[in-house]
C-alpha cells in the first residue's frame, strides 16, 4: 500500500510541478524563508570550532531535530555551498552517542590539506553557520560487543574508532587499540583515548609513531593478538591494504575484518592484462550530455569524472571517492574498473559511479 | 571557402578564448541570478494560478492572472528550462537545476528535447535534410525544398504552429522517426525505442493537460470556466511567444544554409563558421533578453550553448568585432525587423520558385 501512495504523491507531484517532490519546487521560496534548507539532507548549525592537531580541524554541529542519529563508526556527508556550487565530502563523526543524545550535535574530526577544493573551508566556517548534512551512512560499526575485537587506527582512521570506543557504555570483552600516528602532537583523540584507558580496564591502548617505530614493529606486535577477534581497521590506503594482507597471511578470516577507506585511492594498476595493449593510456569515451555525444579520451590512469570535469563537462558529483552516489550514471557499453578494489564491471548497461571508475575499454556513458 | 585553414584555426582559438573567459568567472553570481529567476518564475506561476480564480471581484485581476502565470511559463521554459537543459548550471551541482533533473512546463519531455533540440539541431544547425528545426518539416523556407501544393496554404501552418508550438515541439522526435506515420527512413537512428518515444509523449503531455485543464479548474469549483480559459490563454501566449523567438533565430531572410556535403569532415573552426552563419540576434532591453530565455543573443548561443545565456549580451559585443576582423556577416537587426523577414520568407516560399538559400562555405 505505502509504495502506491508512495507513487501517486510522485506523480501527482510531477503533474503540478513537474517535480518530484513538491519541496522541490517550492525550494527557491523555501530557502527565503529556511537558508540552507535543502531536500533530502538536514541542516547543522556550527556551534564550535578548533584545531585538534595542526592539521585535524574539530568541528561541532547542533543537528536539526529530523536527523535520525547514527551508529558510531558511521559516516556523513557534509555538503557546503561555495562560489555558487554545492560539494560535498564524507567525514566520519568523531563524537559519542551520549553528546548526539544529550545536546543534539555532533562532531567532525576534519584533516585539512591546504590547496584542496574542500577542507579549506571548514576553516572558514564560522560559528552558527548552517551546512547541510546527509543521514548517517556506511556499515562500519561494532557489530559484537560482546566479543573480543582489536581495533587498529592509523593517521585520521581514529575519528569513526574512537567514537566507536568512547560511546560504549557497557563493556564485556576486552578490547585492544593499535594507534599509528605520526609524532604525539598530531594524533587527534589522543586525550580522550587516554582517559578511557585509564578508567577501563577492559580497554588496552597501544600507541605506535611512526617517527620512532618502523610499521613491522606494530604488525608484528598485534599479529599474535589477531585470531579470533572482531577487528576494525580503519586509515590510509595503503596501510590498511598492507595490514590486511599480513592478517590475512597470519590466518585470520576475512569476513572478522571489518574496514572503512576514505581518502584518495591507490592509483590502480594498468589493466594490460584485459586489452593487451597497456602503453596505450586512454580509451575513446563517449559521454552522452543533456542529449549530445561529447569524444574524449580518457585516461585509463584517472577517474572518469575527472575525464569528464578536464574535457569541460559538468556531471553531478559529490564526495569523488565512492561514497555519496551522486555521480551515478547510466553506462551504456564497455567495461571500467573500479579504483578501489580493481574489480572489473560488466560490458553492457548498467549504473557506475564515475569518480571510482577507470575505462577499461571503449565507453559510451550517459552523464 | 572563404576563409583559409589558418584563418578557421585562429577563429577557433579566438572564440574558444572568449568561451574560457566566462567559463573562468562563472560563480556565486550566476548561481544568484538562476535561483532569484526561479524565485520570480515560481511565485508568478503560483501568484497567477490564484489570481485566475479571484476573478469573481474583478475579471482584471483574471486577466493579471492569466499574464502573470504566462510569464510564469515563459520564464521556466525559456530562461531557465531551455538553458538548464543545455547544461549552462550543471556547475552548481544543485538538486534542481541540472540538465539530468530538470523537467519543464511545456509538453515537451525534457529528455526528447535534449535529443532533437540539444543535440540534432545544436550538431547540425541548418544542414539540409540534417536539422529539422529549419522548417520543422512544415514549411518550405528556401528553395532547397520542392514546392509542393501545401505549401500554398503554409502562412495558415505557420499560424496554427505557432498557437500549439509546445505541441509541435514534443512531437518533434516522433515526427522525425516515423513512430505514427510514415515510412521509416534508413538513415535515422534512434537512441530510444518507439515505444519509449511514445511513452516519454503520451506522460509527459497527458501531465500538462490533466494539470491545466482537469486538475485547476477542477479545484477552482464554480470558477472553473475562469480558470480553464485562463490556462489555455496563458499556454497559448507562451506558444506564440516562443514560436516567434525561436523563428527569429534561424529563418531570418540573411541566415545561410548548408548541405551535408559541406559540412564532413569539418573543424570546430569550421562549426563555429556555420554556427555564425546560420543564426541570427536582435537587439532590444535587458527584460526582453531574459524573457527570450537570451535566444535574442542566437549566435552567442549556437556558439557557446554551455555558457550560462546571461553572459550572452556582453558575448556578443566581442564575437561581434571577431566576426568584423573576419568579414564573416553577423545577423542582427530589431526584433520588428528580423521578424518582419521571417514572416516574409514564409510567405514567399509558400509559392513556387525562390532563391536558394544554400551558400558556398
């Protein structure tokens, strides 16, 4: 029955303004009276701002009241609105459950790099600010409790891990950390991680820097504490890719780690294995826009959006790295890779997301 | 060919100059101006809409309904709809405004006219046989078309167009691939099927009519009649609004046409040559730009028809002096004037005979 009604009020709503919501097309008249309201997301209110570490910015958000709360581990999608043009970045909330219950907000733990479109912004954000924020989103979370995990973190793969941590109210295994940072003064949490392990004893927390201790130290530390254990493994690429194959290597079941990849991806190997002719750089792709065929030559060392974005095309996009889905497109034929696992996609039609996508082959794409 | 391959290459350069111009201060100010038109295009259309229905104190206030809820659907059609659709706001990554999401007030389904109107007449502007916009396989325009009997009566085809023109156009796409009538032509391939086209043709108009003539009269109660011939007068201002437009873009009396033999194999210099050649301006205030959708500004727009049209009028100050330092003919003129010819070439190709309008490129 919901589906039905679901559908009239959608077509119903295409039928009176040729939209398919009717906030959608009131949303110019809405915004005079809401700024920052936009539909499908909620709004946050910045109430704090300062830097954890030289680079990790911390911000606070006062949510609004519909957003529905998430699961520590969990990531959003902050969209700002700058120059005219909406984008957006995912970032893991850093906070407890307890702050989001008890004042309504949550916090960001935000590594800035200077000369990027986005994180430079934050900075620029001033207190009461409203932004936009998308539901909580991702399957990273502690799943068993009750069983004993490790939890492995490097650099910014603290912030979902350590709101994991400091939200557990009931503790009944015990659970041991790995923290990899680059010298004291830059490892974000690092106080509050502290706190929670004098307080509970359940809780061990085993700092590594990587100034001083070489990664093989730290692997072949936790290695022998890895079997039959819930792990959690989040941070840069290339550290989680070398960890898991140790894990992997030492024995330990896939399916016991549970990962969360943010940041640039690993360039992707050449495929010459699937055309043969890997000194052969780009692939002729078509690209399908509001109607008209555009030929461009794509790298098949770079994504597709950037291939589109570099030859003038604007195709809709968000956090460019796999996460928030709004670069969806219609593939019509040929087969691209995904950046982050290499995985092959089919050769006939079907949906990619372009800013994890390499041509493999020839392409047409709908943008 | 008047020009040399050298002198293509350097127009080429100079145009798409003054393309990377705009491109590269395109910011919060075109994103301002876009939402402060939908703004305005939504509270008239909504304003209009109640106004329709208050004609009970005063049938002036109907009447200021029906203006207001055709400049309504001027507005969405041609400022925003028609330049959306191009692409010009995908930038602004905003739910409402790009060229994937957008669906407009007109018969017409977005995605047909992104087909035909996008892609077939932007490619192939004014190529015989190749661009379907020039006469909308209506009207005889030059003497590249045999004269054929319905000819004689096509000042009355042009007139009935015009009253439906949101129909013509959504029809368009069928017309041309025969999904009706007629014999399938060999040459044409489609993207979509004909029971896609025909699905896209049937919602899509069936939407506009339940809206404007069951749905608000419906809710109007004994108003209804008011509101009724309220919709169909604004619906059929907007029609004769965009009709003349957009005749006044292509079918001027100086706009040249092309063969296919012409035009293969040719450079994006050359494009830019044809699109110069093949569209035609006129002058007149700001207001009646926005209100064209800044199809005033035809030639700015065949060359640049991802930029967003504000930025039309100044455009066209500098193509304008490229064009002289070329000797290539720029096509401008007032409103009054340009139609004026345009009324005249339908008139005088309704009759057998005629120059032709192909000119050697």
């Amino acid at each position: 029955m919901k589906p039905l009604l679901k559908r009239l009020w959608r077509a119903f709503c295409m039928m009176l303004g040729n939209q398919p919501a009717l906030s959608r097309y009131l949303l110019p008249i809405i915004q005079q009276f809401s700024p920052g309201f936009l539909p499908g997301h909620f709004r946050a209110r910045v109430s704090g701002k300062y830097w954890a570490t030289a680079d990790m910015l911390q911000l606070t958000f006062r949510v609004s009241k519909r957003w529905q709360g998430f699961m520590p581990g969990q990531h959003i999608l902050l969209t700002l609105r700058h120059n005219g043009r909406y984008i957006s970045r995912p970032f893991s909330i850093c906070s407890t459950l307890a702050d989001w219950q008890s004042t309504r907000s949550i916090a960001l733990c935000c590594k800035v790099t200077s000369g990027a479109e986005f994180t430079p912004l934050l900075n620029q954000l001033q207190n009461e600010t409203v932004v936009n924020i998308s539901a909580a989103q991702g399957d990273f979370h502690w799943q068993q409790p009750a069983l004993p995990a490790l939890f492995i973190a490097a650099g910014s793969g603290i912030t979902p891990i350590a709101s994991m941590l400091l939200s557990q109210r009931h503790w009944l295994a015990p659970v041991s950390l790995y923290y990899r940072y680059r010298g004291s003064e830059n490892a974000a949490l690092l106080v509050q991680l502290k706190q929670l392990a004098s307080r509970q004893h359940l809780f061990t927390l085993t700092l590594s820097d990587s100034r001083v201790e070489p990664a093989a130290d730290m692997t072949n530390a936790l290695l022998p504490q890895a079997k039959d254990k819930q792990i959690y493994l989040c941070g840069p690429a290339g550290f989680m890719q070398q960890i898991q194959q140790r894990l992997t290597e030492a024995g330990v079941a896939l399916c016991t780690i549970h990962k969360e990849q943010f940041g640039p991806a690993l360039p992707a190997i050449p495929c010459e294995t699937i055309t043969g002719d890997a000194d052969e750089s780009a692939r002729q792709t078509t690209f399908i826009r509001a109607g008209s065929p555009h030929q461009v030559a794509a790298s098949t060392q770079h994504s597709l959006l950037h291939a589109a974005e570099q030859h003038g095309l604007t195709p809709s996009f968000g956090c460019r790295m796999g996460v928030c889905f709004q670069c969806v497109c219609d593939k019509v034929s040929g087969q691209v890779r995904d950046i982050r696992t290499g995985a092959l996609s089919g050769n006939g039609a079907e949906q990619i997301q372009l800013c994890i996508s390499q041509p493999v082959t020839e392409l047409v794409i709908k943008l | 060919m008047k020009l040399t391959i050298e002198q293509f290459s350097a127009l080429e350069h100079e145009l798409d100059t003054v393309k990377q111009q705009v491109k590269a201060q395109l910011g919060e100010q075109d994103a301002r101006y876009i939402r402060r038109v939908l703004l305005v295009q939504r509270l008239s259309a909504i304003s209009g809409r109640i106004l329709l229905v208050l004609g009970f104190i005063t049938p002036w206030l109907w009447l200021v309904g029906v203006l207001l809820l055709a400049l309504g659907k001027i507005l969405d059609n041609m400022e925003i709809g028609h330049n959306v659709l191009h692409g010009q706001y995908d930038w602004m990554n905003d739910p409402v405004l790009h060229s994937k999401r957008y669906e407009w007030d007109i018969a017409c389904d977005a995605g047909s006219w992104q087909r035909t109107h996008n892609f077939e007449h932007h490619t192939y502007t004014n190529i015989i046989g190749k661009d379907r916009d020039f006469g909308y396989g209506l009207l005889r325009l030059s003497n590249d078309f045999r004269w054929r009997v319905r000819n004689l009566w096509q000042g009355g085809t042009y007139l009935l167009l015009s009253m439906l023109f949101q129909w013509g156009v959504s029809y368009h796409e069928l017309a041309a691939q025969r999904v009706f009538a007629g014999k399938k032509k060999a040459d044409r391939h489609s993207q979509v099927s004909d029971s896609a086209l025909k699905k896209a043709f049937f919602s899509k108009g069936a939407r506009q009519l339940i809206k404007d003539y069951l749905f608000f009269p419906l809710i109007a109660g004994p108003m209804w009649l008011w509101v009724l011939s309220g919709n169909l007068l604004a619906n059929l201002i907007r029609n004769l609004w965009t009709s003349t437009v957009i005749f006044c873009g292509h079918f001027t009396k100086d706009v040249h046409v092309f063969t296919a033999a012409q035009c293969e194999n040719e450079s994006r210099g050359q494009w830019y040559y044809r699109q110069m050649l093949g569209s035609s301006n006129f002058t007149g205030p700001t207001w009646l730009h926005i209100l064209t959708g800044h199809l005033s500004c035809q030639i700015e727009h065949h060359l640049f028809p991802d930029i967003p049209a504000r930025h039309y009028p100044a455009m066209a100050k500098q193509v304008q002096a490229i064009a002289a330092k070329y000797a290539i003919p720029y096509n401008t003129g007032s409103f009054v004037r340009q139609y004026s010819t345009v009324f005249g070439r339908i008139m005088r190709y309704s009759l057998p005979g005629g120059g032709k309008a192909v000119k050697a490129l």
